[in-house]
C-alpha cells in the first residue's frame, strides 16, 4: 500500500502531472525546429539551441524560468542586450567590408533593401499591433536575427520569442523566397550582365572605415551605436592585424559561447502562454511580407543604378541588400550563373550585403530614436 501511495504521490508532482495541450504543442513544435535545424540545416548554429530552449522552457514543474532559476538568471543577457550586442562583435571580426569601399555606391543598395521594414511597420500597426511593437516585428525584414532580437528585447519582449523564430527561419529560407523575386523584377538579359572587376582596397581605407563609420553614425543616431559601435570595433580587431588573438576569439570562442546563451535564452521565452497566440501567426505573416518587399526595394534600386551607369551594373546585387550574410550574396551570384555561365557576381553583392548590416542596425536606432 505505501508503495502504491508512493508512485501516486510521485505521479501528481512529476512532469506529466503539468502537461497540457499547450505545453504538448510547443514541445511538437520544439521538435519541428530541431528537425528543421539538424535534418534541413537551416540556420543550424542558432535555431538548435532556440529549438531546445523551447523545450526546456516548456517542460512542467522545471523553475527554469522562475525568480532564481538557471534560463531566468541566463536571461539577464536577453533583456539588457548583452548578448545580441556581443554578437555584432563577432559580426564585425568576421566581416569584410572591402566590396563595400571598392564600389561605395551600393550603400545606398543597402538602404533600399530596407523597404520592407518600413511596409512590415504599416502593416503591423494597419492589423492592431502598437507602434513599438511594429517596430521590433518590421526589422525582419532587414533579415538580420541579432538586430530582430536586439529591437525586439528594448521594445517588444512579450513577442520576443515569436519575432527572433520569424527573422531566423526567413534568414534560412533565403535560396527559396529570393529567386522567384529577382527573376520577376529584372529580365534574363540584365541577369546576364557581367560587371568589371572591383579595384583594390588599401590596409588605409580599411582601417579608418569602421573608425569614421562609428563617429559619423554615432553623431547622427546615438542610439545606433550599441549595435554599429561595437561591430565597428570587431571589424578593427580585424583590419587593425595588429591584435589577432582578440579579433581571433571574437570570430570563434566569444561568438560561438554567446549563440549558445543567445539561441537557448530566445527559446526560453517561448512559453505556451506568449507564443501560442494569434499574434504569432501574424508576425510570421509579416515577416515574409517585410521580407520579400525588402528584396524588391533592393533590385528596384538595382535597376535605378543599372540605368544611370548605362547597363554595367546588375540589378541582381540589389537583392543582396538584405542583411543575410553571405547568403543573399550567394543567391544573386547563382541566379545570376543561370543567366550566364561566366558571371561571377559574388565580390559585387558582397558590397551591398554587408551594406545591408550597417543598413538595418542604423534602421533599429532610427526607431529607438523616435519611439523610445
């Protein structure tokens, strides 16, 4: 009889006790991204660990997320930016801005493919969402996870979870959702253009750009230099070649530890209750709107820019504006390989890629200016 008392007692504090349709869904859709992370490898290296915080998070009885528990206390990094801030370090270190300095006209390719985050912005508010929550949901657009989750952790932290899920898999979905747009907006004749090689950028330039990138913006939009500041000076550690262990850990160990805490933290904030909500529904919705029109503003641009050079530019690196690096780079050299065999867009759309970057971080300060 004790025994039987026993395992009833266990039973009713065990986890199964706590288990409800909601909590039996997001565990489905926990495994969903896993599947989609390790299986389809999209965006792997952050939708794992958001995938299992989803899991853990939603797991009865765990106190992960109560006052002391382990996510709740990790979560500090989430709520006062620390992490996606450390992130953009990484960012800068890893990153190449020598496309960008040999053709500095496609910075403004970059602005342009901000489109949609500005469409994402109108629709959200149009369908009952409050402007700083617009906000943090049309920054999707600029298909840039760290600056989704930067935005949305200062503005919006209810709908963290549902917006960094939305930026991340549209991030991953980027050789699917961009073809069938640049294909529309350009002609197979204009995909065929094969641009002139790009000129050398000196040790110089590269060195007093994220210096001079930093104080412009900086005076201009102060609230854009958490984001452009620090990534301006993991690009130094890197072009500086005179501290490589920092610019070293900055590309590895530090980005590589904080993506664990980062992914696992956003994933925490997926709880049944937040996430299982007609909202969600509506900020995957207007993802996909932000992002596509982001496209568009980018190849429009390109085709602005094709004209006024008289035909040398290919409006494909337009789409390359967004700030999915280097995928969206990728993407326009192999349409632009279907057209033509021997063109190699690569180094071109690189430019425009990581003006993109700059693009979104200066388009989240702009909001943080007018709206905080």
């Amino acid at each position: 009889m004790n025994l039987v008392n026993s395992i009833l007692s266990m039973a009713k504090i065990s986890g199964f006790a706590g288990l409800n349709l909601e909590s039996v869904i997001m565990l489905l859709v926990g495994g969903i991204l896993l599947y989609l992370a390790i299986v389809k490898k999209y965006e792997p290296l952050l939708l794992l660990p958001i995938a299992f915080g989803a899991i853990l998070v939603n797991l009865p009885f765990t106190g992960l997320m109560e006052e002391g528990g382990f996510l709740n206390i990790l979560s500090f990094g989430i709520h006062h930016e620390l992490f996606p801030i450390l992130i953009f370090m990484g960012i800068g270190a890893m990153t190449d801005f020598g496309p960008l300095l040999a053709n500095p006209i496609t910075f403004l390719l970059g602005a342009a493919a901000q489109l949609g985050v500005f469409v994402a912005i109108i629709g959200a508010v149009l369908i009952g969402f409050d402007i700083r929550e617009a906000a943090a949901i049309g920054i999707i657009g600029g298909a840039d996870g760290p600056t989704s989750i930067y935005l949305a952790a200062k503005m919006a932290p209810k709908i963290l979870g549902a917006i960094a899920v939305a930026a991340y898999s549209y991030m991953s979905l980027v050789p699917l959702i961009q073809p069938p747009i640049m294909k529309m907006f350009t002609t197979r004749e204009q995909r065929k253009i094969v641009m002139k090689q790009l000129r050398p950028v000196s040790k110089k330039e590269k060195i007093l750009f994220p210096i001079i990138c930093t104080i412009f913006v900086g005076l201009i939009l102060p609230a854009s230099v958490p984001i452009i500041g620090i990534m301006m000076l993991g690009n130094l550690f890197r072009e500086s070649m005179v501290v490589n262990r920092l610019s070293d850990t900055a590309q590895n160990e530090l980005i590589n530890i904080v993506t664990i805490f980062l992914g696992t933290c956003v994933g925490a904030t997926m709880q049944a209750e937040y996430f299982l909500t007609v909202e969600t529904i509506k900020i995957i919705i207007l993802g996909l709107i932000a992002f596509a029109f982001s496209t568009f503003g980018g190849i429009l641009f390109g085709q602005i820019l094709y004209k006024i050079s008289g035909g040398k530019i290919n409006p494909l690196i337009g789409a390359a504006g967004v700030s999915a690096v280097p995928m969206a780079a990728r993407v326009a050299q192999k349409v632009g390989q279907q057209a033509n065999p021997r063109n190699f867009l690569l180094m071109h759309a690189m430019g425009p890629n990581v003006a993109g970057v700059i693009g979104t971080a200066v388009a989240a300060g702009v909001m943080l200016t007018l709206l905080q």
